[in-house]
C-alpha cells in the first residue's frame, strides 16, 4: 500500500524543498504522512470543488502546483475559501501536498515541461541559482578511494552540467597518531603514522550537505574522517528559475504567437510591439516571470513567454525583445501533466487521475 510519505519523499527528491523561494509554502500542507492511500488527484490549485472531485473519486490525496495556504491561518472557521476548503479536506482524510516554486527551479520542472510543449532545443536555466554550490575536500587510503569516491557520488555530489561522477583526485602522504582510546584502521596506537591517501575532492548542492557528509562518513574506513567544506561563487546551472532555448527553425513573429495560442489553449496573448525580426531563441517562465526580462534581454531572446505583466512592465520591453504574456494558469497548465507523468512511472501500481476542474480564476469575454 502507498503512503501519503512515498509520494511526497518522492516528489522532494525531484524538487528539493529547500530550493522553494522564502516565501513558499511547499510540502505536505495537511494529513498524516503516514496515512495509506490507493489514489491521488493532480491539480494545478486546490478549492471546493476539486476537494470535491477527490471525494467522489475516492482520492486520498491532492497534488497540487500551488499551496491552498501560502500565510499562516490562526483560526480555521470557514469564513473563506481557503479555510473551506481545508475544513473539507480534513473531515473527509484527504491530504493535500504541492511542489511550487521548487518544481518551478529545477531543469525537468515546470519551465523544462514549457520548453517541451514549444519544441525548444538546448534549454538551459536563464537564471542559475547563486550561493548554492560547496566543495568537499577529503582524505582517503589509496586502496579504498574508488569505494568512498562512489558512495559519495550516489548521495548527489560529484554532478557538473550533462556530466556525473566528477572528480579531482591527487595522491600525497598523511600523518596520524591516535591516544590510548583509539582503535586505528591502519598503524598502531600510540604511534605516528604515514598512509598513503587521495586527495578527493567533489562539489555538491548544499541542500545535500548532511546527506553526502553521513554518506562519507559511513563509507569512509577511518574512525575521524578528516574533510573540508568550502562554499562556492559558481552558478549553479541546473537549478534557477525559467529556462531559454532555441527554435528547430526560426519563424515569423506572427506564427510564433499563434503557435502559443494553439498550445497553451488560449483565445489572447498579451503581447508588446512587433519587432519585425524572425524568432529563433526563446525565454520562458511559468507564472509570474516579469522579474526575469533583463535576464531574457540578456540572453539575446527574441521572445519571452510567461504571465501576469503588469502594464508599466511592458514599457521594459523596450523594442529589444517581445514579450507575450499568456496568462498564469495558461503558462502552467501542463503542470499537472509533469506531476502525472512523474508519478505513473515511479509508482505504477498507484492510481493517478488528473483533476477535470478548471480551476483557472480568470475568464475572458
């Protein structure tokens, strides 16, 4: 039987959920973590009605893109939706879990789902995450590097762009020599000994750090494992927020926006002035992205995709680069399709079903 933990362990490996902006609210947002459940409902937000929906098709958990509670609640009394709609859920055990802006941050999350939708090519992220690499420099015999060097990397570290298990290794003498209490791996107690070592050393997301350091700690054959960790400037390029790529073939303003309107399932694109010039590079971010157009501007994108300009904000634009704004629901939509696709294929014998609740709060005349 699947537990409410098996999705949602599952699903922070994917996103890890201290990639979330400090303002987010993902994870479990109510139930047991260790209630059983035989089916879950995806959706992109959570109200009444897909609460609803989770009831009639016997779902016991929600999986949401958006937290129904993104500030703390003092009461809960029913005097709003988000208060109804929890009070609904906790009377009828069903749980309810969203992925956010961790799902937004990493390659293969809501931004990598856009690219596809749009066939884009050689996608990377169009802002890396800043602060969040360390270096992790140990110590280790000669004849048990290679099995320190791999449970290391299986814990996550060791991951550069497209390439794993990276590496610098250099061979040197260490010196020890452990008191009366000790019981040494090598050498005796009491006495000064020389080993020779490797000099190992790897980088890895911070959100790893106890994670790789009990892993090291564990395959490493000394008693005191001696390492250091340092904290890096460098990009982290697999992990930001939106996600620029390029075209198979560069195409007319005109026929890129109505390729959005036919994939993104919408009567209106927002759009700046035409620039006249052919698209071939282009920039996303689902939801709210306005904060990234100089990055996009940057890049050299020649269009940007997202939602929720606000109308001074098209003046930015500044004949360098078309904006189109889709809309929020509209750009995240196939959220629900990402969470689906994860989850029918790590958990096959788990019933899955995608909400039929429009959930879009926005109508157009």
């Amino acid at each position: 039987m699947t537990k409410v933990k098996d999705i949602s362990d599952f699903l922070e490996s994917f996103a890890p959920l201290r990639l979330q902006e400090s303002y987010d609210n993902a994870g479990l947002i109510l139930g047991d973590k260790n209630a059983e459940i035989k089916k879950g409902l995806i959706t992109l937000d959570v109200t009444e009605d897909v609460v609803d929906e989770a009831i009639q098709k016997k779902c016991g958990l929600i999986v949401a893109h958006h937290p129904i509670v993104f500030s703390g609640l003092k009461k809960i009394t029913g005097k709003n939706y988000v208060e109804r709609t929890l009070l609904k859920a906790i009377k009828n055990d069903i749980a309810i879990y969203a992925a956010h802006t961790n799902l937004d941050s990493v390659t293969g999350g809501v931004n990598g789902k856009i690219c596809e939708k749009l066939g884009l090519e050689n996608c990377r992220i169009l802002q890396p995450a800043e602060g969040m690499l360390k270096k992790l420099v140990t110590f280790i015999p000669v004849d048990q590097a290679e099995q320190v060097r791999n449970a290391v990397f299986s814990a996550g570290a060791g991951n550069i762009g497209n390439y794993d298990s990276c590496s610098f290794n250099a061979h040197g003498q260490g010196t020890f020599r452990g008191d009366e209490t000790t019981n040494p791996y090598v050498g005796e107690k009491g006495e000064q000994h020389y080993e020779n070592e490797i000099r190992f050393e790897t980088i890895f997301p911070s959100y790893l750090q106890r994670k790789v350091i009990s892993v090291l700690e564990n395959a490493h054959p000394y008693e005191e494992v001696a390492y250091d960790i340092y904290p890096l400037d460098n990009n982290f390029n697999q992990v930001g927020m939106g996600m620029i790529g390029t075209l198979p073939k560069e195409i007319n303003e005109k026929t890129f926006l109505k390729k959005l309107k036919d994939t993104f399932k919408t009567d209106v694109v927002r759009h700046t002035a035409l620039l006249n010039k052919k698209v071939k590079t282009v920039a996303v971010c689902g939801g709210a992205g306005s904060f990234l157009l100089n990055h996009a501007k940057a890049a050299g994108a020649d269009i940007f995709v997202s939602g929720d300009f606000k109308y001074h904000q098209f003046f930015d634009a500044e004949n360098k680069i078309v904006i189109a704004d889709i809309g929020h629901f509209e750009s995240e939509q196939f959220t629900k399709e990402l969470f689906y696709e994860l989850l029918t294929k790590n958990f096959p014998k788990f019933a899955v079903q995608l909400s039929e609740v429009n959930t879009n709060p926005v109508f157009y005349f």
